[in-house]
C-alpha cells in the first residue's frame, strides 16, 4: 500500500494559508468533532494511537496528555515548542510554511482535550518569517470563530498568543522554555516538580512539540487503528524526516516512521552528491549520535538507532557526511555547538564541553595525543542527566555525540593525530579543494597522506 | 514536626520530615561536599556536588537502590530512605565536579584572602584529584568594583549563585545577577546599581570561594592566625550574634554566628565594621585625673583611692539625694547591676538614670524577615531589668539633665561606653557646672572627659564579657576577644575594686546575684548546620 | 595589570532623552494583557528594542526594570543570556552565518571567510562605518539550504561565494 502523505499533504496547495481554503480541504473537521466528545476520550484516542512526541525525546503522548486530566489549576496552560534549534531539524519550519493553520488545529485540539484555556507558541527567534505567517493565521482564526469565546458554540474559551524566543538552543528543553516564557534567563528547572504540576507562572502545563500537534487532528479524523497502521509497532504514525548535508537532494520527506536510513538517503534524497561514498550519518539532530556507513540499515524509527549505539531518533533530522568529510573536524563543529549553547547553571555541562571542545580543537592544530582521545571518552561520562549528573539534557546531547563519533571513528581520529605530527615534522602536504587531507581508512583501506 | 528516619553511610538519622537530605545529614554533623546549597538560602541544585545515591523499599517490601545519582540538597527525607556517599559512583562524580571547577579557577591561593577557609581548597583535598589534567588556556573573568564595601574577582567564582539568590531572597535588592551564558557566565551588577545596601557583607561570608571580597579585610591577616571569640553584636538592640575574629590583641574583623531566634546567618554592615571605634585615636588608655587642661594621667591605684575619698561622703546616709548615677545602655548587664547595687546598698536616695539611648525613627526589616533595629544602643533593656530588680525607678536622661541644670546633684557617675565621641549632647556640658564631682567611665576622650574630674579608662565591648538583653528580651552572653589598651580595663572591675568587694574580680559571683536578670541566658539552636 | 578593577560602581554615560518613548510604552503595555505576569512581556519588549536600537542600552534597561516592575539586574540577566539581544551597539544590518554542521558540511566557511574580507571585520565586530555586524549563529534551521545566512529578518538560501556581492548590494538599498 503506498503510502499516502498526511502531515504534508498540503505542500502543494500554498492557498491553504487563508483559512476558508483549508477548510475546504478538510481543515478543522477534528476540532469541529473534537468539541462534541469528552476529553477523556481524546485523551484514550491518543494514547491508542501510540503517537510519540516528535520533539526529541519521543514520550507517549496520550500518557503525558493523561497526566494533565488530573491537573487542577486554574488556569491551565499549554505551551507550544516551535524552539527548533537542534542542528539538522527544520521540519517545524516547514510545517509553518506549507500548512500554518494545521499546527493551529492541533493546538486548538490539544488545548482542549488539556482544559488549557491560554495557549502560547514559544517560537525560536531565528524564525522571523514564520512567526509573521503564524501570527497571521491566529488573526484569521480568532476573525473566524476558531480562537477567542465560545468556540464553534461549544462554550470553550482559548486564547493564543505567539511568543518570540530569543536565540537560545537551550529553550527547546521544556523547563528552559517555560523560563523563557516567563522573562526570565533560559536556566531549565529541576523536576520534580514536573510541568504538568507546576508548569508556567506556577500552574499546570502541557508542553508539546508542533509535529506531534499536527498529527492529532488526522487521529480524530481518521481514528487511531488508522495510525497504528502507519509505521512500526513501537513506533507508529508519519514521520518528517529532514535530510541535510551532502545530498543531492536535501529536505522534508514525510514517510512512515522506521525506513531504513539507506533507502532513506538514496531513494528519498537523491543519494550523496557529486557521486561520492556515504561515510557516516547523523539520524536524528547532532545530540543522537552517529551511524557508520555499515549501519545504514538500521531503521529510523524510535527504537532503531539505540541499537546501533546512538541516543535515540531524536528529531528525525538526518545529516549526510560523505567520504571526503574529517570526522574530528564534525565534532569539533558539534562540540562547538554544544559549548556554545550550554546555558551555564550546572558545573559539568558547563566546564566540561569547553573542555571537549579545547581538546578537540588543540588536536586539529596538531598538538593532541592519544591520552586526550582517552580523557574525551572519560569525560563522557561525567556528563548527562540520564544518570542524574547534570540539570538537563544537553549534556546527553555532547556525550553521546563525542562516545560515538570517537568510538566508532576511534582510526581516524587516531590517524588525525598521526597525520598532523607528520604534516608539522615534514610539512604541509596536497590539498583537495578547500578542505585540508583527511585520512580515509574506510572502505578499500586507502590511507593516503 | 513529625520527623522520619533514614539510613546515611549506615549511620541512622533521624529529621523533621520537611528537610531535604543534605540539611538533615548536616545536622547531624555529616558531611556532604556542597556549593550552592545554604541553609539560609533556597537549594537551587546548580552545583552538583552533593549526589548521593538513594535507594528505598517498595511496598513489596523489595529494596533496590536508584540507577540515578541525585541531588542531596533537592531530595526530600522520606521513611527507610538509604543514602550513600561513599559509592565508587559518588566518589568518582565528586571527583569529577572539583576537576571542573578548578579547569578555570586562576592559582591565586598565595594571594587569596579565603586561603584557609575555602571550600575549594578544602573539598579538593577531601574529595578531589590530586592532579589537574587540563591543558588548555583557561578562561578569565575581570576583576570587577561592584559595591562599596565588595569587590568581585569574578575569575575565581565557580557560579554557586548563592550571592545571587541571597540579594534575591534575604536583602532584596537583587542587584546581582548572572551574565551571559555558559562558560563565559560572570556575577554582574547593573553599572551604577551597586551592592550598596546594609546587608552587603553577607555576601563575602556566603561566597565559598574567594570571588567575593570585603574591601576592609582585603589583605589584612591569613585566617589560620585568627582566634575567634563569640560576642555580640552592639550596634543596635537587635543583639546579632557573631564572631569576632582577631590576633595579637587586633580585631580583624566580624561574622555573623548562627541563631534562629535572633538574627539567623545574617548580620548587617553597621555592625560588621562597626567597631573600628574601639582603635580609634581618641580611645582612652589611662584613667586620668582633673579638668581640662589640667587633666594628668593616674595609675589605677591611684584612681581607686580618688574615687572612694570622693564619693565615700555622698554615699553616708542623707547625702545620697545628691548623687546620681548614669547607668549606660552601652554597658553589659553585669556593669550595669554591679553599679545600681553597690551605689543603691549603700544609700536608697541615689538617683539611677538611664543614658541617652540614641534611637532611629523606625527599624529597618529586609526581605527575608532580617532587621536592623531602630535603637542603636545594645543593652537599654538590662539598665530597665537592673533597676526593676533595685525595686527603683530610672531616671530618664532628659529629666536627669533637668535636674542637674536645677542644681539638684553634686556628684555624678556616668558609664559611657558609646562609640560616638559626641554622645553626651554638646549644649549640655555647661548645665554640669552645678556639679562637684564628676566620675566617668567611658572608653573615647571626648569634651565629657575633658570636663570629668576623674575619668576611669574602660573596656569596648571586644575587651570584657558579659550579657546583653535585646529588643526580644533575650538575655545574650559574650566572650572577651581581646585586652583593653594598656591601663584600661573594664566597668565591672572598676566598680568590683571601688565598692571594697574582697579578691579577684569574679563573674561567677556576679551572675550568682544577678540570678533572676539573667536566669535564662539564651542558647542558640542547633549550631551544626552549614555556616560557611 | 592584572590587579585592575572593573569599575562597575560607576554608571556609564546615560542618554538625557528615555530609550523609550511612548508609543513603545504604549506597545509594551498592551502586551501586558496577554501574559499573567510583567516580566513575562520582557523578551517581546527586548525584541523591541533590539529591533529600533540594535543594542540593548543600560538607559534601555533601567527604563525596561522600571516600567515591568522588575530589578535591574534580572532585566540585565535576561538581555545578556540570548544571541538575539546585543548588549553592545550592532550596526544597521545583522549578517548572520550559520555555522552548524549541514552548513559546515556544505561551505559555510568559506563563505564567512569570504565575508570577513569584504567587511574588513571579524566575527562579533561591526563596520566602521557603522553598517553591518557580522555574527556567527547556530543552526538557523535552513539545513536543506545549506549554506544559509540571515541578515535581519531575511533568510538568504544556497548561498555562494558569486553571490555575496549582489547580496550585500542588496542589502545596502
């Protein structure tokens, strides 16, 4: 059964951006149902469904949207993550390009089944453009009876009011966010509390991602059994794969979750460029890891990348790096990220990735040896909040970049130290291009200096 | 409070329920290394040096211990609750956390007030790597001016944030924050918004490293030199407790000493430099003898005599209406009694009057319940509680300077002790002229001393012990830190030796009369807690 | 050297005319009521004055701190934490260059060396002239069309060295 796109469905219809031509394509039929049920029975479609967060940490929906049946504040707030900063993920701005009023929908949706009566968009300041055509689409939405008092008559209030963030990668951790939202210095909290409890100004707080809103209303509509069926069995639904680096044709491809990462490349975008080997893919956002050539088969989906060593399936953002690519000078750039954006409240996320990252750009200078490959991977460890050393995630993010690209390149990386003894005791060496010689020793062994 | 018991190191503790496990540990008189986390302050958990790990019983009975390390400071203390430090885990992480604080941190132990008393230096002796692995440039902060009294070496700070969340929480000025983002985050103030406030000094007391300076103490002495003696503070009636640090018979500075019921963590900067009075260059060293310029210095034997030959015929039955005495509310609970007693013994017309009490409008309250009170003297309650127990009345100061202006008294003993020159009022010095003989204690030469017949040198507050009572009717105990300058020496054995008491100056004895002013002598709470 | 202050005590040289004059007041007030909190309209009213400034000011956060009720040092706080605020003044155009890794992977160097030789300035500096400040930045979100600058408020995509020219001409006008 081919496979039809639902999340992108309308990207060749740039109409559907004023709200009665979306209607005529079916949108808003869920909240027009949506509103007649229950939440409760929202809440147990959902969770049927088994839809997934798409913001990262892949989090069943239904149980996090339960968690929030039992919320009691007043009033209850739900917070749109649009802060999509993770390098390789452009698939929110791509939603809000070709289909605004979806992701509208969705909140609209969610917000409901939640009880939110306030719901705020917290997008990343990088996203100037789609901040003025979501700002947009509100206006239309409150001018048509979609937002504002007593929704399509059914006596739900919600307001929506889109937010601006500032540049701050670390904004896209829930708790950070909520800060941000609050005026406040993006420092992410200690949970627990959890959000749900005490999220936003101190109430209650559903948090999601604008991928995971947009598949809601297709679940209303087209029931979950349906979703189910897309995918794999711990994964199911459609997915927006963004696919970047040296490809031919790099994008958003909408596809069931769990392709396998090599059909993904080559079928899907155009295979690598200028007709060279596929050397080593990032799955998911650089904060998952790396895949190796040899691993191309594992499956994208939420449980495929963890068996080859990478965190997760992250965002789904897929980053292509052929064969000419140095892989320490990939870390470095990721390290560098990492560095850059920590925010700074705890020692080790703090201290250690501007160790990483001085480590790693002392080796690209020549002057590493390998105890510091050693003292990288040893570091690695000190970091992360999946063992409770560090606040939040983004310290998960550099360690298991900088364990797997060194664990899985550890001959390069040796060879890169090797390669520039040898480049400062006998001299620089051919170029290719702009990009300085890297020691290959993949595929037929050459190891050319 | 209901309290629950847990298991730390094998060791059983047991705390109210409302503690989280770092406070409870330390109460206990544990130890877990930490930064951020203070006991007067919200634990904000930045500083992740105090993980344990935990593990619990579930209902089944089955116990296993969490995969996760956790913060101590941020984890409630639960029933059956195992905590361990001591886990390859912990060690390691600990480790882990001194190596990263010190990647940046410059070498400047050699030149650095906190040597001595640094909780860097301390932990990573205790916990951390004998060796640095770093091999990198390190990053440096400025040095920055940010308030009268502090200076910010913002190169040695390892983001506790504990100052931050004090002016936020406990002085409420909130004039420090955190700038920037990541490694290159630095404490900051507002150019021109500075940490100018009455409660500045804490922060130096709170900073664990040595980023937080007081300018005062800025090279003055190595702490390891220091001896430390608890006192009081007597700036206000508040009665703040606190140490004060000095060495060779030089104060050096003071800290603000634990109490829950009086001042907590806390003191304010009037108190904490307010002593440089007593090595003022006006402070008296010898009692002297004579007006004016015709005053001459006298040996302290020499005093005892002059004084009792001078006032033996004022205290005989029927001149006692012309004496009055002046009981300072500068002086201890001790000076005050010994002077009411001897002076009321020996003749019931005495008259007994309080000293200026110099008061503010109002008292001044922080944020976090901290208040600075309004009168500035510390001890108007023990004079109120002395004469109470003489069954007299205390004369107010006003009515005393009436009635000497009428001509009423021709002697006076006056107890000074203040830590103005200027205490007695300037305008008032010629109503004294009625008067025959005047007798003064005090401790800074002043137009008072100049009109005095004798003047008996004293002893600051830093130089005697004794009690003092508060504006909460606690009764306060101090320690002498230091000697008084050459021949001064306190009130109460001025007054021991004048009043014919046989043998040494005893306090024991005194106390033991005094009983029922001082019955129930204030302790302080639990001191094991965090005081750094 | 080394023993030199930063003297903080000390306020810089503040404008005698309010950053704010009152239509911002007015804008910044009517998104009051959209936020249960005034310190919640604090990122859109920095944005605002990034915006007409290009610099966050100290008058600027004195006048922010006063008019949402909020101490000085937190609005400092909040400014100097995000990449959009700039603390220090920025020219009249932004140039933003990706340097994440799909950006990386497809030149993005190059095209920042090639700017810093045009502009004269290194990354963080501004033009003598006043005109542009060029920046790195983080992953725009533009991967698929890498290499990606953005200048102002404009994404400019598949960037190459030919036309950086046409694009700085562009931008001038």
């Amino acid at each position: 059964m081919a496979f039809e796109p639902i999340l992108t469905r309308n990207r060749n219809h740039p109409e559907v951006h004023q709200l009665d031509a979306y209607v005529k394509r079916g949108g808003y039929a869920s909240l027009k149902k949506a509103v007649s049920m229950a939440p409760e029975e929202i809440v147990a479609m959902v969770k049927a469904s088994g839809l997934r967060g798409r913001g990262g940490a892949g989090f069943s929906t239904g149980i996090k949207w339960s968690f929030m049946l039992k919320a009691s504040t007043d009033p209850i707030y739900m917070v749109v993550n649009f802060d999509e900063s993770e390098p390789g993920t452009f698939k929110d701005r791509y939603l809000a390009e070709i289909d605004p009023h979806q992701i509208l929908e969705g909140i609209i949706v969610g917000s409901y089944t939640t009880r939110a009566s306030v719901a705020y968009i917290f997008i990343r300041g990088e996203y100037p453009a789609q901040a003025r055509i979501l700002q947009e689409t509100i206006d239309q939405a409150y001018k048509a009876g979609y937002l504002g008092k007593n929704i399509l008559n059914s006596g739900y209030n919600l307001e929506c009011v889109l937010h601006r963030g500032a540049g701050a990668y670390i904004c896209g951790e829930e708790t950070s966010l909520l800060e941000a939202l609050e005026g406040k210095r993006g420092w992410p909290r200690i949970k627990p509390p959890f959000p749900a409890v005490q999220g936003a100004f101190g109430k209650s707080t559903i948090i999601n991602n604008v991928e995971t809103l947009c598949c809601v209303p297709h679940i209303i509509n087209n029931g979950p059994e349906w979703f189910v069926s897309i995918g794999t069995v711990h994964s199911p639904g459609p997915k927006l794969y963004g696919i970047s680096g040296q490809v031919n044709k790099p994008g958003i491809v909408e596809l069931p979750l769990g392709i396998p990462c090599r059909e993904l490349i080559e079928k899907y975008a155009g295979g690598v460029r200028n007709g060279r080997r596929c050397k080593a893919v990032i799955p998911g956002g650089v904060s998952m890891g790396v895949l190796t050539e040899k691993e191309l088969d594992c499956a994208l989906d939420f449980e495929g990348p963890p068996q080859y060593g990478c965190l997760g399936l992250g965002t789904g953002g897929v980053i292509v790096m052929d064969d000419t690519t140095c892989m320490v000078r990939v870390l470095r750039n990721i390290v560098r990220f990492f560095a850059n954006e920590s925010c700074g409240q705890c020692t080790p996320c703090r201290e250690g990735s501007v160790w990483m990252l001085k480590i790693l750009n002392r080796i690209l200078d020549g002057q590493g040896t390998l105890k510091d490959l050693d003292l990288l991977i040893e570091l690695t460890d000190t970091q992360g909040a999946l063992v409770g050393k560090t606040i939040c995630g983004l310290a998960d993010g550099t360690s298991w970049a900088v364990k797997t690209f060194i664990n899985k390149f550890r001959l390069e990386f040796e060879a890169q130290l090797l390669k520039k003894y040898m480049v400062s005791k006998y001299g620089p060496h051919q170029k290719r291009g702009n990009q300085s010689l890297c020691l290959s020793i993949h595929g037929k062994g050459n190891l050319y200096i | 409070m209901e309290k629950v018991t847990f298991t730390f190191n094998d060791h059983e503790i047991t705390a109210d329920k409302n503690l989280n496990v770092l406070e409870a540990v330390l109460q206990a008189g544990y130890e877990i290394p930490h930064y951020c986390f203070h006991n007067g302050l919200n634990p904000a958990g930045s500083c992740r040096l105090c993980a344990v790990e935990v593990g619990q019983y579930d209902k089944d009975g089955r116990f296993s211990m969490n995969p996760k390390l956790v913060m101590a400071c941020k984890t409630p203390v639960k029933e059956s609750l195992v905590v361990r430090s001591d886990t390859e885990k912990v060690r390691r992480h600990q480790k882990n956390i001194l190596e990263f604080l010190l990647l940046n941190h410059p070498l400047d132990c050699p030149i650095c007030d906190q040597a001595g008393e640094c909780y860097l230096q301390d932990y990573s002796y205790r916990y951390g790597n004998p060796v640095s692995r770093f091999a990198e440039k390190k990053n440096k902060q400025p040095k920055k001016n940010i308030g009268k009294n502090i200076l910010l070496h913002a190169d040695r700070c390892i983001l506790c944030t504990r100052c931050v969340r004090f002016v936020e929480e406990i002085s409420g000025g909130a004039e420090l924050a955190v700038s920037k983002r990541g490694s290159g985050s630095e404490i900051d103030i507002v150019p021109g918004q500075g940490l100018n406030d009455k409660m500045a000094g804490n922060i130096v007391d709170i900073c664990p490293v040595g980023a937080m300076l007081d300018k005062q103490f800025l090279f003055k002495q190595r702490v390891w030199f220091l001896k430390t003696a608890e006192s009081i503070c007597p700036r206000c009636s508040r009665g703040c407790n606190i140490y004060i640090d000095h060495h060779q018979g030089v104060v050096y500075r003071l800290r603000p000493r634990f109490n829950p019921d009086v001042n907590d963590y806390w003191m304010c900067d009037d108190g904490r430099y307010g002593y440089k009075f007593i090595q003022a260059p006006e402070r008296l060293t010898h009692s002297s003898m004579g007006r004016g310029e015709t005053a001459q210095p006298i040996s302290p034997e020499r005093a005892y005599n002059e004084v009792k030959n001078r006032f033996a015929p004022y205290l005989q039955v029927g001149n006692g209406s012309k004496m009055a005495a002046v009981l300072s509310p500068c002086a201890t609970c001790e000076e005050q009694w010994l002077l009411a007693q001897w002076l009321r013994s020996s003749s019931r017309e005495v008259t007994l009057a309080m000293g200026p009490v110099f008061s503010e409008k109002d008292d001044e309250v922080f944020k976090g319940g901290f208040k600075i009170c309004a009168e500035k003297i510390p001890n108007r309650r023990g004079a109120e509680a002395v004469i109470k127990q003489s069954g007299t009345e205390l004369m107010k100061f006003k009515e005393l300077l009436e009635a000497v202006a009428q001509g009423r008294f021709e002697t006076l003993w006056i107890q000074g002790g203040y830590p103005w020159l200027d205490w007695w009022p300037d305008d008032s010095l010629d109503k004294l002229h009625a008067v025959k003989v005047i007798i003064l204690q005090d401790i800074l030469k002043s137009k008072l001393s100049d009109r005095a017949d004798v003047v008996l040198a004293g002893a600051a507050w830093t130089e005697k012990s004794g009690s003092f009572i508060n504006d909460q009717d606690q009764v306060q105990p101090f320690a002498k830190a230091i000697n008084p300058p050459e021949q001064a020496c306190s009130e109460a054995e001025w007054i021991w030796r004048i009043s014919g008491r046989r043998g040494q100056f005893c306090m024991e004895t005194i106390h033991s009369e005094m009983a029922d002013i001082v019955r129930s002598p204030n302790t302080p709470a639990a001191n094991t807690m965090s005081t750094t | 050297m080394t023993w030199e202050s930063k003297d903080r005590l000390t306020a810089t040289e503040r404008s005698s005319e309010p950053v704010l004059d009152n239509e911002m007041k007015k804008a910044i007030g009517a998104l009051c009521t959209r936020y249960p909190t005034r310190r919640a309209v604090l990122l859109p009213a920095l944005h605002m004055v990034q915006d007409k400034f290009n610099c966050i000011s100290e008058s600027a956060i004195l006048e922010l701190a006063e008019l949402l009720d909020i101490p000085p040092a937190e609005v400092l706080s909040t400014a100097s934490f995000y990449d959009s605020y700039s603390l220090s003044q920025r020219g009249k155009h932004l140039i933003a260059v990706c340097q994440s890794l799909s950006c990386e992977l497809c030149g993005c160097e190059q095209i920042l060396a090639a700017l810093q030789e045009k502009l004269g300035i290194e990354p963080g500096q501004t033009t003598q002239d006043g005109k542009f400040t060029l920046i790195t930045a983080q992953c725009l979100g533009a991967c698929d069309y890498a290499p990606a600058i953005l200048i102002d408020q404009t994404l400019y995509k598949n960037i190459s060295l030919e036309r950086l020219d046409d694009i700085i001409q562009e931008v001038e006008n």
